[in-house]
C-alpha cells in the first residue's frame, strides 16, 4: 500500500516526539528512583541514629538527672525505634535492648543493664552505618547507571534525530529539486528530459505526471517541427520560384528571406543579408537603402549584366488581427514593357509627324475649294467643304496633343523655362476660344488681382494648359453660361484656374481625371481622346508646377495649375 507524503511527515513527527518522550521517560524514572532511595536513606537508617543518639544521651544522665523524666525521655525514643526497625539484626538488637531496659526500669542491677544498652544500641547504630555506607555506594551505582543509560539513551536519540533531520529533507528536496531541473528542461525546450523517482507517495505522482506532459510535448514539438520544417522549405520554394525579386522584412525590421532574383540585383549572399537587421544592411547597399527609404513606386533603373532594368516597387503589408507582421518588397521587372512603351512612343511620334503633312496639304486644298476664284459651290458642297475642315482642324489637334504625349513619355520636353507675365498666358488662352465661347454665347469672367508677379514658366506650353481648361469649360459649359478666369497669388506661387457651372464631375472620377485616355463617362459629350488633361499634368510637373481640381455635382468644376514665382 502506497504511503502518502503527509502520512510520511506525520510518521516523521511522531518518531521524533516518541524519541523525546522515551529519553524523558528513562531519565525521570531514574531521578524518581534516586530520589525515593536517597529518601529511604533519610528516613530509615538516619532516623534511627538520630534516636540512638538520644538514648545513648539520657544513659549518660540516668545518674545525674531526674531518672523518671530520662527513662521516660528513653522510652519514647525506644518506641520510635520499635517502630523504625528496617535492617536485618536489628530487631533482635531492638528487642534485647527493650529487656535490658525494662530491667532499669525495675532496678535490677542497673550498671550491668546500662553496659547491655550501650552494646546493643552501638549494635543497631553500627548496622544502619553500615547499611547507610551499602545503600549510599548502590545509590552511587545507581546513579552512574542512570547516567549511562541516560547518556545511551541521548546518544541514540541526538543520532536518531540528526540522521532523520538530514535525511527527512531530502525527502521533499530531492523530488523538488528534481522537479526544478525537469521544469528548466522543459522551459528550454528540452522535451527529452525525464524524472526518474522510486516513489509511490505524491512526488511519484507529479513525477509521472510530469513524464507524461513532457512526453506530449515532445510528440507534438516532434510533429510540429516536422510540419514547421516541411512548411518553411515549401515557402522557400515558392519564393525562389517567383520570377520577381522579393525581400521580406519582419515588423522588428530582421530581413527574413530574400530571392534569387532579389540577391542577384543587390549582388549579397544569403549570408549578408538573411536574418540581419535593414539598419545594418542600408550601411553597405545603396540599392537596398533606396528601396527601404524611397516611398513612391516611380519605375527605376538598375544596371544588370551591362543592361539597363527597369523596375517597379511594391509593398505588401503582412497584416493578421489588425497588426503588421512585416512586409514584403517585391520588384517587378518592367523591362519588356519599358522597351514596348519606348518603341509605341517613337511610333506615335513618327507617324503623327508623317500624317501632319497630308494633312496641311488637305486642309490647303479645302481652303482652295472655298475660294470663288476656283469656283463657287453650292450650298450642300459648302456643307460638305466645311465639314471635312471640321475634321481636319479635329485630327491636326489629335496630332498635335499626340505629338506632345511622345515628347513627354520619351523625356524629350522641351521647354523654354523664363520669367513670364501670367496676364500674357491668360491673355492668349483667353483669345484662342473667344469665337467657341460666342458661338454658345458664354460670357467669360475674370477674377484677377491688378497686381501680379511674374512666374518661372514656358509661356507656350502655360499657355497651353490654359487653352485645355478653358476649351473643356466651354464644351461642357450649357448655353448663356458663363466661366471665371481666377488667379490667386500665394507666396511661392500664383494659381490659375478656370471655374465652370457645368454639371460638376463625380468625386470617384476626380482622382483619375488627370490619367491618360480617362473620360468622365456619361457626359453626353464624345469628342476628345482623353489626353488633353494627362498632357497638361505633365507640363505643368515639367514646370516645376502642380495641377489639380475641385468640384461637385451640379455646381460646376475648378481646374487649376500653379506656377512659382521668379
């Protein structure tokens, strides 16, 4: 039957009380014993000296003194020793010298009976010296064998106690201490560790408990290792298979991974940049320093193998629960593209250039046509002449805004930056649509300071984005409406814009208002290829300048562009 801890403590405690109790038990049964000897002593052997002593006295004085008073003095002393006959020989001592006695008493020969008084009582007085010597050396054995013993009896006790007081601990401290070890060993990992204890009581139970918990533990580190194991070299697979360099970063900033692709464009080993913080690897990559630190997602170009790359940068932030985990750059390689865009670029420019010729030749013969010297022509013919001019003035426009497109995409803008006067770009864009503006019968307006300094800009191309603005503000202006010219002066530049009543443009649309081809859809109006906007972002950027808009629905629009001032 197991025997439980408590039990084992209260066993404990019982053993060391039942020590204590046992070395008090000797040692008070012998002082008892001591004691009840020396008392006999005392009341014995010393007693009857004490009356012999008396009556040896009044035999001195039966001559002297009053002899009735001294035999009686000697009977009473007689009688207490009559009483107090303890030693062997002594009785018959006692009672010859009751005979010797009663013969003083009846005055029969006194001095023989005195000498027969004297010898017995020195008689009783040698036996109880006697005795008192035998019993005082057995006391003195006695004692000696009390301390003996006692001493025995302590050792085995002190012994006892201090085998049990080292020896009892380590029964709770060694089970403890071997729990302390396993639960470090787990706490570290180490589910292998095992506690080995002999012991039914309840550290046996913990330490079976124990086993069994790091048993599972291992089973489970075991499988989900494997799992870990197999789910990290299936991710680093599909990493390096990716065709686009990739670099993960942990929210802590630690690179955690890097392609192929990623490693051969910052030309490191895995070594140099895996499991290192972006801090330290900023400090000896430029190419990792500016994809960590650059924001926006411009294309760039990187140099590999001698050949110009282009590329574009992504993040993806790694997010769960609502906290970022880390992120991952990814680096689209925009090369093929990039030579696509250049190649569409150098065909728009040629063949926009190609058709402007036909087309001046065309528009020449049409003038020809309208002039009576050639012939006069009739009302439908004249329909006819005027719209072919229609058309032609349409794609010399297209032409033109697309000729303007190749130069911007192909880096080619080329602008006449100077000091010019925003009366004169507002003045001539203001002229290019007067006759537009009749033809509706829109007034135009002018909110403009009477004081204005001159701004750094290509008047031409300022003008141009003016003439953009103000000829889409009379295409979606109705009828007897009217358009504001405003300039506004702030104090690194001067606004220009253009506000319509028309019916305003959608706030989903107005963030994609300036790309390229973009339409605001529904309008009623089909005319424009949808760059007009897009080039005139672009010139306004190239100027140093910005360009944006404001508007809602049913209240109109405000376009604007701002130049600095020089």
């Amino acid at each position: 039957m197991a025997v439980q801890l408590k039990t084992k403590i209260a066993l404990g405690g019982i053993f060391l009380f039942a020590l204590l109790m046992l070395s008090g038990a000797v040692s008070l049964f012998y002082f008892n014993k001591i004691t009840a000897e020396s008392k006999d002593i005392v009341k014995n052997n010393y007693e009857t000296l004490a009356y012999t002593r008396e009556m040896l006295a009044e035999m001195d004085q039966l001559n002297t003194s009053d002899s009735t008073i001294v035999l009686r003095s000697f009977q009473s002393n007689l009688e207490l020793q009559e009483k107090n006959i303890t030693e062997p020989g002594e009785k018959e001592l006692t009672a010859s010298l009751r005979k010797s006695f009663e013969g003083i008493k009846k005055r029969e020969s006194v001095d023989s009976f005195r000498s027969l008084i004297r010898k017995d009582i020195s008689g009783i007085m040698q036996l109880n010296l006697q005795a008192i010597d035998k019993k005082n050396n057995a006391a003195k054995l006695s004692a000696e064998k009390a301390k003996t013993i006692i001493a025995i009896i302590l050792s085995l006790c002190i012994l006892v106690g201090l085998t049990f007081i080292f020896n009892f601990p380590s029964l709770v401290a060694s089970p403890i201490a071997s729990l302390t070890k396993g639960i470090r060993a787990i706490s570290n990992k180490n589910y292998g560790e095992r506690i080995h204890l002999n012991r039914t009581d309840e550290f046996g139970e913990l330490a079976n408990a124990f086993n069994s918990m790091a048993e599972k533990l291992d089973e489970y580190e075991h499988s989900n290792l494997a799992k870990i194991l197999f789910e990290k070299q299936r991710a680093e697979t599909v990493i390096n298979s990716l065709k686009d360099a990739s670099i993960g970063i942990e929210n802590k900033g630690i690179v955690l991974f890097a392609n192929k692709q990623a490693l051969q464009l910052l030309n490191l080993k895995e070594q140099d940049i895996i499991g290192w913080p972006q801090e330290e690897v900023k400090k000896k990559n430029d190419l990792f320093r500016f994809l960590i630190n650059e924001q926006n997602n411009i294309p760039f170009k990187i140099v590999v193998d001698g050949k110009e790359n282009y590329f574009t940068k992504e993040i993806i932030e790694l997010s769960r629960d609502s906290n970022t985990n880390g992120s991952v750059i990814v680096l689209k390689n925009i090369t093929p593209f990039k030579e696509l865009d250049v190649a569409k670029t150098n065909f728009m420019a040629t063949i926009s250039h190609e058709l402007k010729t036909p087309l001046a030749s065309s528009d020449f013969s049409l003038k020809l046509l309208e002039d009576e010297r050639t012939g006069i022509l009739n009302k439908e013919q004249k329909e006819l002449v005027e719209s072919l001019k229609e058309d032609n003035r349409r794609l010399l426009r297209i032409l033109s805004e697309l000729l303007d497109l190749s130069q911007v995409e192909s880096g080619k803008i080329q602008l006449n930056l100077q000091s010019a006067s925003p009366y004169f770009i507002i003045q001539k864009a203001e002229e290019s649509i007067l006759n537009s503006a009749k033809e509706k019968n829109i007034i135009i307006k002018r909110e403009i300071p009477e004081t204005l300094p001159p701004v750094k800009a290509d008047a031409e191309k300022a003008t141009w984005v003016l003439n953009n603005f103000l000829s889409n503000a009379v295409k979606y202006t109705p009828e007897n409406g009217e358009i504001i010219i405003k300039a506004i002066h702030n104090k690194e530049y001067i606004e220009i814009g253009i506000q319509d009543f028309g019916t305003g443009i959608e706030p989903g649309f107005q963030s994609k208002i300036f790309d390229r081809y973009f339409k605001v859809p529904n309008t009623g109006i089909k005319k424009g290829t949808g760059l007009g906007l897009a080039i005139s972002k672009d010139f306004a950027e190239a100027m140093g300048g910005s360009i944006g808009v404001s508007s809602a629905i049913g209240k109109g629009s405000y376009f604007f562009f701002r130049l600095l001032t020089t």
